[in-house]
C-alpha cells in the first residue's frame, strides 16, 4: 500500500525532497531570510564605510532578552483533584522538574531562543534523550558514547560531543531558524503534518555510527537551499569534511526518517535515506520540538521578525547620525589665505599644538577667518523623533533604557508606576510565551523520564510539620496523576533580597490581625524572606530534620508513607 511520502512501506526520498524543497522555500519568503545576513551585520556593528551609526540592533536586542527570559527558571506543579495523593505526587514531580531544568541548562537555552526569536521572528528547540542523534529506544540505549572501538592507543571513538547531553537524562538544546523546514502553506506549527530539521556533521562520524545504515559511502556534501551562505557555518572553510542531513520527523505515521540528500545522484531530489523507524520523541502535542513565536502573523506559521520592524528606524538614525557628523566638520574654523602670503612652514604652525608660536606673514589682510554655520537644530530634532519612534514601536522607555527622561525628576511615584505597568504589558506578552514553551519542554521530558527511569528517585521535600524529609519514589508512577503545571512568573524579574523583604514585612503587617490567617505559617512566610537559615530555628519545627526513616537519603521515605503523612494533616482528605 502506497500514500504520501511512502512506496510500498519504505520513505518516498523524490516525495520528501520535493515537500522539503517547498518548505524551504516557504521559510525564506515568510521569515525574511535574504534579510537575515543584513540584521546580523546591524547587530555587529558592521556597517557601510563613513556612516556614523546608532547601533539600535544592538541596543534593543540587549535591553529585550534580559526582560524576558527566567533567572532562576522553576516551576510550580499543583493538583487538579484533591487529596493527599494527588498533593504529595505533585509535589514529587515539581521537585523533579526543578531538578532537569537544572541538570538540562534550561537558562542558557532559553536565552539563546529568545535573541533567535526576536532577531529571525522565529526560533525552535529539541527535546531528546540519552544522545543526540539517536532516534528509537535501542540507540538510545547505546548512549552519548556509541561508536566503534578506534585503535588500541586511543581507546573508544566518540560520535557526539555535546557537553550538555547526558547517559539517561532528557536533553533541550536550542536550533537555528534557518535549520527548521515545515510544509508550504503551514498556519501554525502545531497543526503540520511532519517537521523537518537540517542537522550538520563530520563524515567521518556519520560513517562510523553504528545506528545508522547505508552510511559507509557517505560523503561530504551541502543541502545548498537551506539557509544563507553568509552564516559562518555554511561557509566553505568551515564545511571541509561536513555533511548535511535531513531529520524528517512524520506525525501522520510516527516515523522518523535522516535524508542524505545528493548521495545517490546529481538530482537534488535524489538521496540516501540513513534511518527510518517509529519516532518514541513523538508525543500527542509535540514532535519533539518546541517553537517561539513573540509576533505571531495571521495567515503563516513564521513569526514577525522585531528586526524588521526596527530595520527602518536604524537606516533613519544612521543617515540623521551621519548628516551631524558631516556638518560637524563643516563647522570647525577655515582659514583663508591669499596664495604667496604665508609659507607652507607658517601653516603648519597654525595647525599645530604649541602655544605663542610666532607666525609670520606677508600681508595680514591677505588672511582671513572663516567661521561656517552651526549645525542645524532640526537634525538632532529629527534624531529624537527616531528614538522616540523606537520607544513606541518597542515598548520601553527612556528610563528602561537607563537614562533619565526629561523632567523625570517632576514625576510621581503613582504616574511612574502607571508607566512601568503600562510598558511591562508587552514584556508580560512575550515572557508568558516563553513560559509556555518551557511548560512544553517539561511535558515532553516528563513523558521520557515516565517511560526510561525505572530506578527509584530521592528528594527533599517539607513535610506537613515543616519538617524536612527524604521521599524515594519511582517517576513512572507520578504519571498515574493529572497535574496542572505553571511558571511563577516572579522568577522573570529581578528582586532583590531588600525588596523580599519590604514585601514580606507589608504582608505580614496586613495580616497578623486577620482571624483566618494561620499565624505559624505566616510567621514561616516572613521569616523566609531574610533568606538566612539561622532565622528559620526561630520557627517551631522549620528547617528540622526528621530523625530515623525519612531523615537522610540513605533512609528515605516511601511515597505510600508520605501519603499516608499528607491524609492526616490534609483537611480534604477525608
């Protein structure tokens, strides 16, 4: 039986170069790729020879991704039914979760996904586990180590390099836009049918994989329509030994398929197909890929770049920045003299440094000063307008920008907290979908971690007395519960220990006198703000150890006890 992308049960490589061809195609027109060499160049600060620039780019970009993206990224897991059951399950997995955003260097990723978000209007990362470029379970068995054994002096060859992938650990490392290849047409990305993926790697390592087949005749090669040749990476000094593959991740089917494109033939719809198998990083809402999208576009999947919007103000503010240098040095002080009135030798004394230099001339009214015009006053009018123009467009304000804006020191506190909370709307915006991205990232690892961990998990978690205990519980079994899963949106902003502080001591003075306020748990609450751990002995039982089982990891609880611990205390229980 034949269907779309598949003869006789085996990948259709023609049908799948096609489809990928037009999906390139796609990309370039809607993401703005031919654009993308140019913005990077802003970025860098590499612009025409004499133009005096405002480096906007670079401004802009350095000011949005330290607003958006989670310092201390965790999340907060609470239950859906209730019960001691349902409570001390989402409590296990929140303490894992916090755990692989750790361990998976979330931070990082999402950094590098928000600066790739806003340069290129769209930017994706992949969720894996145990190896790279391992596609079923019995690759990712072999781990990050697979490969044959080299010679004897040294030792086991290694085909994967990547510091932040692990034996038996989920992985998220961020892709490049220009990587990503989804069918022509697509609207949103979660209603494709397939998602394709560039990846680059040396020969010699694709020869040598042992989860690969058809692999021993590979050569180097360019899938030359997939992104501008003006990235380091495409670049021919950097391409020596390389060779580009195409991982083909199949919804309708769950198949995964690597594509060797131009090994069989000349045809650049020809290829090799290396793997071809279920996909086990498939979930019901994922490919195993995750997008971010700030400025969502209505009748395509590829966001709005905010470099495009930008682009015109940073044209303006260079030419207006270049006309004030010019007229600048039109300014400085000419001298005129009448030619044969003063020696070669008195002109450079004229020019020079040293102070009471005697010049000597023919005839003094043969000489005079040329003072030029001022520069206009409606240049630097019109360089204000661009910044001004830049702060509407993007949101943010003189003072975000650290500067003082003019007559600042007139405004109330009440207005200028009305104009933080004004501009932090579209920050909100664009920080809510980053959280939601990280909300993906989590599910999809947890489906992993449910189905690949099977030995017994330890943390520490505060027990019903405030009590601190050692839990061990086997992670297949927290998929037995429904969670609803968030991002605390203050771990986003910067707050400092005074300001903690400030917050506590104001709520704590609201509510001491309230009778439905437990007065323990909110002495706990304000003696935890000071963040020192001395201070928590101030608390009956906070900060204590459990003695006997459930005191150390070495004797840790069993999830069944710690139930049965949470029933007791939870008024829902019964």
């Amino acid at each position: 039986m034949n269907s779309n992308g598949y003869t006789s049960g085996k990948p259709d490589v023609p049908w799948w170069m096609t489809q990928i061809a037009t999906g390139v195609d796609y990309r370039k027109r809607y993401a703005y790729e031919d654009k993308w060499p140019v913005w990077r160049a802003y970025y860098r600060g590499d612009f025409a020879p004499k133009v005096l620039p405002m480096n906007l780019f670079f401004k802009m970009l350095r000011m949005t991704v330290p607003r958006i993206y989670f310092r201390n990224p965790a999340v907060a897991i609470t239950p859906t039914r209730p019960g001691a059951e349902q409570m001390a399950l989402a409590q296990m997995l929140e303490r894992l979760d916090n755990r692989l955003i750790s361990l998976m260097s979330m931070k990082a990723s999402m950094k590098t996904m928000i600066q790739r978000t806003w340069m290129y209007g769209t930017s994706y990362g992949k969720i894996g586990f145990g190896s790279e470029f391992a596609y079923n379970r019995r690759s990712q068995a072999a781990g990050t180590d697979a490969g044959p054994a080299a010679d004897k002096t040294l030792g086991r060859e290694r085909l994967e390099y990547s510091s932040n992938i692990k034996d038996g650990m989920p992985w998220f490392l961020p892709g490049h836009t220009g990587d990503l290849i989804v069918p022509a047409g697509t609207v949103n990305f979660n209603s494709c049918r397939w998602m394709a993926e560039r990846v680059i790697r040396p020969v010699e390592d694709v020869k040598a994989d042992p989860r690969l087949s058809h692999n021993k005749n590979i050569k180097a090669s360019r899938y030359y329509d997939m992104s501008s040749s003006s990235s380091p990476r495409d670049k021919g000094e950097y391409r020596e030994g390389m060779v580009d593959l195409l991982v083909v991740k199949d919804s309708k089917y769950n198949k995964v398929i690597i594509i060797a494109p131009g090994q069989t033939s000349n045809d650049n719809r020809g290829g090799e197909v290396l793997f071809f198998d279920n996909d086990p990083l498939q979930t019901e809402t994922s490919f195993g890929i995750r997008t971010l999208i700030f400025n969502e576009e209505d009748d395509v999947c590829w966001g709005l770049p905010d470099s495009k919007i930008l682009e015109p103000q940073q044209l303006e503010a260079n030419e207006t920045r270049t006309q004030i240098m010019w007229h600048r040095r039109a300014t400085v002080v000419k001298m005129l003299v009448q030619a044969g009135m003063m020696d070669e030798d008195e002109i450079a004394k004229m020019t020079s440094e040293d102070v009471l230099a005697a010049i000597t001339v023919k005839d003094l009214n043969a000489i005079k000063i040329l003072q030029a015009a001022d520069i206009p006053a409606g240049l630097f009018r019109a360089m204000e307008q661009v910044e001004n123009d830049v702060r509407e467009v993007t949101g943010f304000s003189r003072n975000q920008a650290g500067e003082y804006a003019q007559g600042s020191a007139d405004r109330t506190a009440y207005e200028a907290s009305v104009v933080r909370e004004s501009s932090e709307i579209r920050l909100d915006e664009r920080r809510d979908s980053t959280a939601d991205m990280m909300v993906g990232v989590l599910q999809d690892c947890n489906q992993l971690v449910f189905e690949h961990w099977k030995d017994d998990q330890v943390d520490l978690v505060v027990g019903p007395e405030g009590t601190a205990l050692w839990v061990a519980y086997r992670p297949e079994m927290l998929k037995t519960a429904k969670y609803a899963m968030t991002i605390d949106p203050d771990s986003g902003s910067m707050e400092t220990r005074q300001a903690r502080i400030q917050k506590g001591r104001l709520i704590y003075g609201d509510l001491k006198t309230n009778p439905l306020i437990d007065p323990e748990l909110l002495s706990r609450y304000y003696v935890t703000q000071y963040g020192d751990p001395e201070l928590d002995h101030l608390i009956r039982g906070m900060g204590a150890m459990r003695q006997g089982v459930g005191g150390n990891p070495e004797q840790p609880l069993q999830l069944n006890q710690y139930m049965d611990m949470l029933s007791k205390k939870s008024p829902n229980s019964g």
